[in-house]
C-alpha cells in the first residue's frame, strides 16, 4: 500500500496495469459517457472527468487496477443531444463491452439514456446529472445515481432560507427536467412551513435576457407584506443574479437567494455579500483525509481547487472502486447486490446509496457568500454542513418491490 505522500504524487495511467500480475488479468472496461461538445455545459462535464479519474487513482494508490485488473476508460460523447446519448450508451455496452458507464451531464439527456441500460442490463452510474425523475418511475434497477438530486438541492436551500409564514418567494428556473424538478422540490420542501411562493418564472435554456421574467417576479412580490425573495435555480450561464441585481430588486424590499455554482461563476455573486443558500460541495468546506488529498492534489496538477463536478465524479469513483472490490461476482447482478445499501468514503464525507431506488445519500453545504478583495470568485462561506437525516427525500422509484 502507498503512504498518503505516495498518492499526492502517484501517476495518473488509465488502462495501464501496474500492480503485480494486473497486466495478465483482463481489464475492466469504465465508459465515461457524458457531453464534451456542443455546449456551455462541456465544463462540467470535463470536471466530471477529470474527478473520476483522480478518484481512480485515489482509490487504487495509484495503480488504477482493481483487484489485479488494469482500468480502461473509454470515453463517449453525447454532444447534449438525447439521441446521440442513447446511441454511444448503446455503442459502449454492445461493442465495447464495458462493465459499466458513468454519465450524463445533461439530466434531459441522461433520461434518454435509462432504458438503454435497462435493455444491454448493464449499470448506468449517474454522475453529474441531477434531477429527481433519473430515479423516479421511469428509472430502472440498473441505475444508481451518485450526484446530489433536485430535492436535496431544495430542502438545502429551503432549510438555508428558514421559512415560515412571513416569507414569499418568487422562482426562476430553466425550462427543462433540471429546472421544473427543482421548483417542484423547493415547493414541496416549503410545505407546512406558512411559506408561499407567489409566481413561478420559466426560461429556456441558453437565456441571457431575463427583463420581462423579472419584471413579473417583482410585480408578484413587490405588495407582499413579508419578507420577499427571488429564488434563481439556473444551471447554466447568462448571469441572472447580476441582470436581475441591476434591475434594483432592493426598491421593493427584495432580497436574492440562489444555489451555489462552480467557481468560474462565483465571481458574479460577488454583487450579493451576505446572500444565504445552499450548495453540493465547496472545496473549503469539508475536514476530511479525502477531500484533503484532492484539493492539495488539484492544486499541484492544475492550479486550481476542484470545483464541485469534480468532487462528484471522485465519488463516483470511489462508489464504482468499491462495489467492484466487494462484489462477489465481476458481473451486473453481482455490483447491484453490492451496491444496494452501500456507504462510502467521499470528499463529501460519507455517502449511501438507498437501496430503495439506488440514489446516493448525502451532505449538503448551507453558505453565506463573503467577499474578499483578494479573491477572484465570491466565497460561499460554511455555516453549518447539512446531513442526509434533516433532509426528507422522497423515493422515486420502489426497486426493492
């Protein structure tokens, strides 16, 4: 076993067997099936990426093999298009033969996905696609879903704002599974607080012009007699925060609020110091051995923090390492029965995946953005970490019936 020291500085060879006798071993084929082209989004997916890989290594001490066999990613790219995902699914299961695949980025895309695993019976990992109905009715017993949901993103935020029957909130979203699942979340988890969102903003996605949809969120808010906030749920660029903050929001007693982003954006937040919200993962707030070894490694190799795809796709991997080290068969049927209820060591702490519909419990981070001169992005600074247990995520789909 290498030292912690070892690993900081241990190379990053995919499909290259370096333990002893690994190379006589077949490989165990991974198909990393996410966009890479053709649209704003090939930043998250690049750090998706470039986490898995880093998780490999981690986990591995550096070998990237697993149980004597040598790791082989095959990369595929589904250009954002639902079609083109389903069709390299297929090409990876069918011709490359791989064990399994990890994607998508997009969560439009990576539903058009779900019954090309279902029909190879072949495990799809979801990483970093977020919304709820990935695992919801038309999900399947091949999929388990690493990355944070839409509800886990609003119970956060919810929980972030502290609700109660003084506080009204208009929402604004984009209009497609990511956006309308999350305010479907952030609605429900409101529900018994007195809370009352009073108008509900969709744009399609690749907006940059938001005027007439603020205009009706002020217009919904501006008599309100309480506390009134505009929650912006945008995965994308076209910087709401600042085009709505322009429009002088504060005029009508108006606060924002918003989930965290990947730091490339973080410098527009900069516009709302002391703004409250929640986020998946910031690099600065978790204490733990293996977020330690990933930032001090990220840094040494790219001049930069992870961002917080990049600590999905480490899960991730971490998640795959594992089922393959415990299964007792190298096969689907024998990773589904490791995986079912499985808890793992993250950058994130400890995750485990739900036997009941196969999504990944997790942590979430409550912030408050401060400004630092000598920062380029806007910090959001840790109040407190969220655990799985005050977060009430419903099941979307019953595999265990």
């Amino acid at each position: 076993m290498m030292t912690i020291l070892s690993r900081f500085f241990g190379p990053l060879v995919l499909g290259v067997a370096v333990a002893t006798g690994a190379h006589a071993a077949d490989p165990i084929k991974i198909a990393l099936v996410h966009g890479l082209s053709g649209s704003t989004f090939e930043a998250f997916s690049k750090q998706s990426e470039t986490g898995f890989e880093l998780g490999l290594e981690y986990a591995t001490n550096g070998t990237n093999a697993i149980n004597g066999h040598p790791i082989e990613i095959i990369h595929k790219d589904t250009q954002f298009k639902p079609d083109v995902g389903r069709a390299v699914l297929a090409e990876a299961y069918g011709d490359d033969d791989v064990l399994l695949a990890v994607g998508a980025t997009s969560s439009g895309v990576t539903a058009a996905m779900l019954p090309v695993a279902e029909e190879y019976e072949k495990l799809l990992i979801v990483e970093p696609a977020v919304a709820d109905s990935l695992t919801g009715p038309d999900s399947n017993r091949y999929i388990f879903k690493t990355s944070r949901n839409s509800s886990m993103d609003m119970q956060a935020q919810a929980l972030a704002l502290q609700p109660d029957e003084n506080l009204y909130v208009a929402t604004l979203a984009e209009d497609y599974a990511f956006g309308r699942d999350g305010i479907i979340a952030f609605k429900t988890a409101l529900e018994g607080s007195g809370a009352t969102v009073v108008g509900e903003e969709y744009v399609p996605q690749g907006t940059t012009d938001f005027t007439a949809a603020t205009e009706r969120m002020f217009n919904a808010l501006k008599d309100q007699p309480g506390r009134k906030v505009i929650l912006v749920y945008v995965a994308g660029g076209g910087d709401p925060m600042g085009k709505i903050q322009a429009m002088e929001p504060e005029r009508y007693g108006i606060e924002l609020s918003t989930t965290g982003n990947i730091l490339s954006v973080l410098p527009t937040y900069k516009r709302v110091p002391g703004m409250e919200g929640a986020v998946y993962y910031y690099y600065e707030s978790y204490d733990n051995p293996i977020n330690d070894w990933l930032v001090k490694t990220h840094e040494e190799r790219f001049g930069t923090p992870p961002d917080f795809f990049t600590a999905g796709g480490m899960s991730a991997a971490l998640a795959v390492v594992k089922a393959i080290e415990t299964a007792e068969t190298l096969d689907t049927d024998g990773l589904i029965e490791a995986m079912e209820g499985m808890s793992w060591d993250t950058p994130k702490g400890e995750m485990k995946f739900r036997p009941e519909d196969h999504q990944a419990m997790q942590s979430m981070v409550h912030f408050k953005i401060r400004v630092d001169p000598d920062v380029d992005w806007a910090i959001p600074e840790l109040v407190r970490i969220i655990e799985p247990g005050e977060m009430t995520i419903p099941v979307g789909r019953n595999n265990q019936e």
